[in-house]
C-alpha cells in the first residue's frame, strides 16, 4: 500500500509541475504576442523550435521486478500486462531471451 501512495504523490507532483510549466509558457507566449516586435518574436519561436527539435523523444522507463517478501510489485506486474498488448511475439521472446541472460 506504500508503494501506491508514493508513486500516486510522485505523479501528482509531476502532473502539478507539467501544469505550472504549460501554464507559464502560454503566460509567456501571450506577453511576447504583445511587447516584442514580430521580428524578434519570430527569430525568438525559431530559436526555441530549433531547441525543441534537438531534444529526442525517445524516452526509457525501467520498472524493476523486485519484491520485499512479503508483497507482489502490482506495479511490474500491470506494466508487464500492459506490454504484452503492444509488442509482437517475437520481440516478446527476444526481450525474454535478453532477461535470461542479464
């Protein structure tokens, strides 16, 4: 029960962060709509396009199977589900080939 009340106020603080972020961006954007000169405005979007461009959008989740003993990891277990829906059997036994060995 531990662990689902850490990762829900880890979400929750992680959802609260994305929201502060978005909603200081728009803050931003709309000030910049009104102050800055639409040339500068443009080389401004451009520049921050080209940022955003180069950041990659692969992103890598570990979800460890550990377990104390006396509890099962419900969270493993729902991601494990959850990726048996997505991916094909052969990646499937591939990944199940990499886990043996590792």
């Amino acid at each position: 029960m531990v662990s689902y009340d850490k990762a829900f106020k880890s979400y929750k603080k992680a959802l609260t962060t994305t929201a502060s972020v978005a909603t200081s961006m728009m803050l931003v954007r709309s000030v910049a709509n009104e102050v800055v000169p639409p040339e500068l405005r443009e080389l401004l979007f451009s520049g921050f396009g080209y940022l955003r461009s180069r950041a990659s959008s692969d992103h890598t989740i570990v979800v460890e199977k550990k377990n104390d003993g006396l509890t099962n990891n419900h969270v493993y277990c729902i991601v494990k589900t959850y990726l048996a829906t997505r991916m094909n059997i052969d990646i499937q036994q591939c990944l199940r080939q990499q886990h043996g060995r590792g």
